[in-house]
C-alpha cells in the first residue's frame, strides 16, 4: 500500500480503536496471526481513512497496476496542480479522449474517471446503499462501471465505505504478506483463519509491508 496513508486528509483516530478489538480477538485465535499482531501493535488509523468517496474512487482508479508509492505521487501531484479529487474528476471527464497518458493518467484510466462521472452523476447516496448491500452485490455494481474491477471495488469498501468483510485477496500486497504470516499463499485455507476479521486482516497485513518489517517478521516467525 505505501504511502496511502498520506494521500489525503485522514479521519480522526486513535491508536487504541475500540471498533478494531472484536475482529482483533478473532484473528488473534491463529497463532501466527496473532504473533503478527504482538509484532506490530495497534493499528493507527481508524477506518475508514477517507471521508470523500472521490478520493477512494481517484486512488483505486489511478491505483490500479501501480505500486502505492508511484500512485500516492501523481494523485499528489493531481490534487495539487486541479484542487481536489472530485476537480481530478472532472479534468478526466473532459479529456479522456486524448490519446497516450496526460499528467501521468493514461487514456483507460481516464476513460474509468469519465465513466465514473456519468455513473455517480445524481446519485448522492450511493456510499450509504453501498455500505448495506450484500458484498456479492456490491462488488457486482462496482465492477460494472467500465474500467473497475474486484481490486477497485474492495478499496472504495474498505478506504471510504469502511466496511469489515473484504477481503482483496487479489492484492499483490495482501499475497506478499500472507506468504510471510502463513508460510503459504492458498487464500481458500487462509481464508477459513481470517472470516469474520477481512479487512482488519488485510490491513495488519499491509501495515507489515508500510513499515517495510516484512524480513524482519519472517526472522521472527522462522525463530
């Protein structure tokens, strides 16, 4: 994930998050999980981070294929040349017809940007209909928009919506660390130990990456 955490403004948080203990206690029941939480302690931020749904939208648009560094360097550098992420928006929407990568957003993301413009126009609740609906519909009517997929879906949910059932197995980070935790990369069997915890579970197991003590927990984890 790199440096998401200081792509934009952050909600309030505290170390000792409350909301975070029950799915903590869950995943501590696996021992090399629970190994992980002692090694890292508390997560710091709360979720969600964001509190805009542009700002989840531009990040896992723009996000997508790149590393969390090379992405937190041109939104950074998008948001400060047009203002915000909903104006980032609205300058792809005008030019995403323009052939090659402009500002560092090549034409299919920008295509994303405008399809995701016609798509939310007049519909100024949909963050509150998405954080209800069951997640196969969710990701179903995300997936829809032309230019996002499950990994796209999944950040908007667990950055914005802040919802606690997903799981972004595909997420090259996510199957780094696991390797590291579990020893393996089967998700159907790491599943089975992180249900009921899926995203407290993938951002303990970003954060391991975020600090760079991915060696240093494999040290540890191999005594």
């Amino acid at each position: 994930m790199g440096n998401i955490y200081s792509i934009f403004p952050l909600r309030t948080s505290r170390r000792d998050n409350l909301k975070h203990k029950p799915y903590i206690q869950n995943l501590s029941r696996h021992p090399r999980f629970n190994a992980l939480i002692k090694f890292l302690g508390p997560l710091k931020h709360q979720t969600p981070i964001w509190k805009y749904l542009n700002d989840a939208v531009l990040y896992a648009v723009v996000g997508q294929m790149l590393s969390g560094e090379a992405a937190a360097s041109i939104i950074k550098r998008l948001i400060q040349k047009f203002g915000s992420s909903a104006e980032v928006i609205k300058w792809a929407d005008k030019n995403y017809r323009r052939k090659g990568a402009v500002e560092g957003v090549s034409q299919r993301k920008r295509r994303a940007l405008h399809e995701w413009a016609v798509y939310s126009k007049n519909k100024a609740d949909i963050s509150r209909e998405w954080k209800v609906l069951p997640l196969s519909d969710y990701r179903r009517e995300i997936c829809g928009i032309w230019g996002f997929g499950r990994w796209s879906a999944d950040m908007i949910a667990i950055f914005h919506l802040g919802r606690m059932d997903i799981w972004p197995e595909n997420d090259t980070g996510i199957k780094r660390s696991c390797k590291a935790v579990f020893g393996f990369e089967d998700h159907k069997k790491i599943y089975r130990h992180i249900t009921g915890s899926e995203t407290i579970a993938a951002l303990y197991l970003w954060e391991l990456l975020n600090k760079g003590l991915l060696n240093n927990f494999k040290k540890i984890r191999n005594g």
